[in-house]
C-alpha cells in the first residue's frame, strides 16, 4: 500500500508543478498584453481551468498523500518517530507550507487579473515564476539529502 501512495504522492506533486510553474507565465503573458482584450479574455479562462481544475486538486492529493505517508511510515513501517527524523521532515513541511502560500497567492494574482486590478508588471511576475522553482530544488534535496 506504500508504494501505492509514493505513486500517487509522485503523480499528484508533478501534476502541482506543472500548475506552479505554468500559471506565473500566464500571469507574465497577461501583464504583457493587458490592452489586448481578446488575447485577455483566452487568457483569463486559461488561468481559471488550470488553477481550478489541475492546481487546486493536484495540491489537496500532494498534501493528503504526503499526510498519508508520513501516517503509514510512523505507525506502520517500521515505527519511524517522526521527531527522531533530524529536522529535514520538518523542514521540508515547512517549504511545503509555503509552498501552499504561494499557491494561495497565485490564486489571489488571478482574481486581480480577472476583475482588471492587477497592477503588476510582467517583470514582476518573470521573478515571481522563479519561486516555485527554488522550492522544489530545497525540497527535494531535503528528501535526498535528509541534511539535519
């Protein structure tokens, strides 16, 4: 049952930054070309699918399939404690947490776009793209390394 939910812990954190990584280039797209209405209004509609659709699932099975390893692993697989793992769980939980924010805040960036308040330029947003990147590299070498 535990290589089951690492399979679907993989699937579902690669289905979350597909979204991460995709929806900032539509922000910096829509910024770009916000005169543009028709090109705008694709635009918008793309946004709402992705981060409906794909991000706001993918991320709920990312947290609950992790929650579930962390359950299985802790009680059932070898009686790890999850307070004798050093420090690089909690870490990792914790970059997954903000992870989450920044999610949230993308969320928050396409409602701007959607009602014509967004005031941020597509520079802003070409840094902003980085951020989920820089994540992923921590956390994954958080979960290679176990550093702490």
């Amino acid at each position: 049952m535990y290589s089951w939910i690492i399979w679907f812990h993989i699937l579902s954190f690669t289905s979350w930054f597909a979204v991460l990584f995709y929806m900032p280039r539509l922000f910096v797209y829509h910024a770009e070309n916000i005169d543009n209405e028709g090109f705008v209004e694709v635009v918008k509609v793309m946004e709402m699918k992705i981060y409906k659709y794909i991000g706001v699932p993918s991320m709920w099975a990312t947290v609950v399939s992790g929650v579930a390893m962390i359950f299985l692993s802790t009680s059932h697989y070898g009686g790890v404690n999850i307070m004798s793992t050093g420090g690089w769980l909690h870490a990792k939980i914790f970059l997954v947490v903000v992870l989450m924010g920044y999610f949230f805040s993308m969320g928050y960036y396409r409602n701007k776009f959607l009602n014509n308040e967004c005031t941020k330029s597509g520079k802003f947003f070409r840094v902003y793209n980085e951020v989920p990147t820089l994540l992923l590299l921590a956390i994954v070498a958080l979960v290679i390394f176990k550093p702490f």
